[in-house]
C-alpha cells in the first residue's frame, strides 16, 4: 500500500498491526508514509466500512467471510444497499445517516442498458441518466431533445496498447516504436470517435497542469519508418520473408476484450499492417474478466486497455518498476529515478520540470503504446436538478445535492 510505515511487516506476518496507520478518535485517520509522495492520497481511495460487520468473520489471510458479506454490502456512502437482481439492477435507498444529510433523491435504480441503446432509452423515458460514448451521430440526436441536458468533456481515461515488456520481443524501445509506427492507431480512433478523441504523446491528460508535452514524437502511421527501426532493433527478414531476431520468428498473439469494437477494430489494422512488415500476428478473443485474469498473471502478450487518469498526473504506479499497476513489468531505472522525484517534490515548478523530463523519457521508451484520450459523453434528463459530470468527477461523488424538478 504505496510506502505505508508497517504496511510490509503486517503483510509478511511480522507484526499484528499497521504501525502507520493510527485512529486517535471515531472520526480521525491518521496515515504515515515511509516518505512523502503526493499521489499516495490517490492510490489509498478506500472506502471506510464497518469493523463490526465486515470484521467479525475476518481472520489474517482468510477472506472469505468477508467476502460473503459484499454479496450484501454494508457501506457509510450517501446511499445504502436494498435489492439487486444480478445481471440487471441494483437499487439503492437514500442514506438518512449521511455526514452530509440525507440525499434528495429517495432511490436509485441502476439498470443494465445494452450498448448503442443508451439514447433511445432516454428519449423513450425509461432512464433519467447515461453514459454512452461520444459518437458524432449520438450528440447530434442528443441536441433535438430540448428535455436532455449533454455534458462532454475528456475522460479521466486513456486507450493503450499493452505490451508485456518482459517478453524478448518487446523488451527494447526501438522495436516497441517500431510497432507505435505500424499500426494506424490514428485511422481506427476518427472512425471511431470522429473528433472526439485526441490521440497521446504521453501518459496524461490533455486538461492536466503538467501536460507538457510540446513536441513529443506521436509515432504517426509510417511503415517505412518502422521498418528502419525494425532493422536497427536487429530484426532481419529470412528466407521466408518473415522477421526473426536471434533466430526467434517475430509472432505476436493479441489479446481481443469480446465486444469490444475498438480493440476488434486495431486487430484488424495491425493484423495487416504488422504482417506486411514480415511479423505474425494471432487473436484470441476472451471475455474481459478473463482478459483481466491474464494481465495480472503475465499470461499475455499485447492487448487493447484503457486505465484511469489521476488528477494529479502520476504514473509511478503505471510504469514504476515496482509499480501496483505495471502490468507490462516495464522496469527502466531513469524511469523510475524521474517517477520517484516527482512524488517526493513538493514545489511546484520542480515538479513541472520533473514532468517534462519523465514524459520525455517515457515517449522515446514506450513502455505501451499510447492510443487516445476521448470524450466522455453522458446524457441527462434536465429534470435532474444541480447533477455535476467533469473529468474528475464522477456524477455520483456529488449526487447528495442533485434533486428532480417538479
């Protein structure tokens, strides 16, 4: 848990409790870090739940009376747990217990709206809020509807092509900027997004303080290009017209999130792109828990993903050697010196100086292929007085105060 004094030793069995962590009175916690870091805050986002429920069953390394319990969660959030019926809803009932009042709004039903029907269902009255995504045929549609509200703003989000660093073919930045070079990452985000997306030169997002990435290489679609870095990475073609470095034939299996359209859609691209250049490309396409399973094991070798924006722009735990979040097991010691500087910089223009050298350092290494930032597009009854939608705030953080007009 991001550097916490006592964190290892509790975890190791070597002390009953965390020594950095301290509740001087019901409604205080008191964390202590090993050393500072800004973006510790962030990767600590737990919610607090109740010892006497969750922890009566609890035992050190045995979680499965815990686990039985979020089947009927128990929570201290603006709203409390009623029903579900799994695989279609969740209702939610207004918390009278809430530090900040009681919620305006008595219940909330969370249904399940199949993708491409985000609208309709809000035009036909069945839902009062969606997300769907930023399609240019959507927000026109959305703007003939005077009853609907549109909030569109960057996602506190962006799109990569993972890369499992640890393997030999990727292991060296001139063949994973060949490969940025060789797939038409930019062709497969306008039809899918039009102008609503944005494509990166780097890990953060384009409202940040610290996006300070004035000209960073984009790897733009350029096969002749990648062919030049292919050579200077070592890969020759052999006799077969195949590329082999070392003796090894460069075969790459993607890994497909099924129903994914995005990631279907870069298969396609760089299943042709990639074989031009003599490299051998295989899908599988699994369900996304699946996909998941395999990223936290290394079972994978490159795939489609998308992972969240902090609003501090930190990415030690992204592409840190020791990273929680380093599922390419990218490790680059000037990486991580620059990560490490960054956390620990308290001033301001340090750290927008550390920014430009890490987003330097990390464009020429690449350790994934940045895809794009999109629009996040979220349609609302206008009936549904005071809702907030930004990049980085989920509607529900502020839902409390959101109230239905009359």
């Amino acid at each position: 848990m991001v550097g916490i004094q006592g964190y290892d030793d509790y975890r190791n069995g070597e002390a009953q409790a965390i020594t950095g962590v301290a509740t001087p009175d019901e409604r205080t916690l008191v964390i202590t870090l090993e050393k500072p870091s800004l973006n510790a805050i962030y990767s600590m986002d737990l919610p607090a739940v109740s010892r006497a429920y969750y922890g009566a069953d609890y035992v050190k390394g045995q979680l499965d009376g815990v686990r039985e319990k979020t089947k009927r969660p128990l929570g201290s959030g603006q709203y409390v747990y009623d029903s579900a019926v799994e695989g279609q809803s969740l209702t939610l009932r207004a918390n009278p217990l809430h530090y900040r009042g009681r919620p305006r709004i008595g219940t909330c039903v969370f249904t399940v709206t199949p993708a491409g029907m985000e609208l309709e269902r809000l035009i036909l009255g069945e839902t009062d809020l969606e997300c769907s995504y930023p399609e240019p045929d959507y927000l026109k549609q959305a703007a003939e509807y005077d009853f609907i509200q549109s909030y569109l703003f960057p996602s506190a989000s962006f799109s990569y092509l993972g890369l499992n660093d640890s393997l030999p073919m990727f292991s060296d930045a001139l063949t994973r900027q060949a490969l940025a070079c060789a797939i038409d990452r930019a062709g497969v985000t306008a039809m899918a997004y039009g102008e609503n997306a944005r494509m990166l030169t780097a890990p953060v997002s384009q409202d940040s303080w610290a996006n300070k990435t004035e000209g960073l290489d984009l790897y733009s679609y350029d096969l002749e290009r990648a062919i030049t870095l292919l050579s200077q990475a070592g890969w020759k073609k052999n006799g077969a017209g195949r590329l082999e470095r070392d003796g090894k034939p460069f075969t790459i299996q993607y890994t497909i999130d099924a129903g994914n359209t995005v990631s279907e859609a870069m298969a396609v691209a760089m299943t042709d792109s990639l074989g031009r250049l003599g490299i051998n490309v295989t899908t599988e396409t699994v369900e996304f828990n699946a996909m998941y399973d395999k990223i936290l094991n290394g079972d994978i070798e490159m795939w489609f993903g998308t992972i969240g924006l902090l609003p501090d722009p930190g990415v030690t735990s992204l592409y840190h050697t020791d990273g929680y979040q380093n599922f390419g097991q990218y490790s680059d010691a000037e990486s991580d010196a620059l990560m490490e500087a960054v956390d620990a910089a308290s001033n301001s223009g340090e750290r927008e100086a550390l920014y430009i050298a890490l987003w330097q350092r990390l464009n020429q290494e690449l350790p994934a292929i940045w895809c794009y930032q999109r629009n996040e597009f979220w349609v609302a009854n206008r009936a549904l007085a005071g809702l907030k939608c930004d990049s980085y705030n989920d509607f529900f953080h502020n839902f409390y105060q959101v109230s239905i007009k009359e």
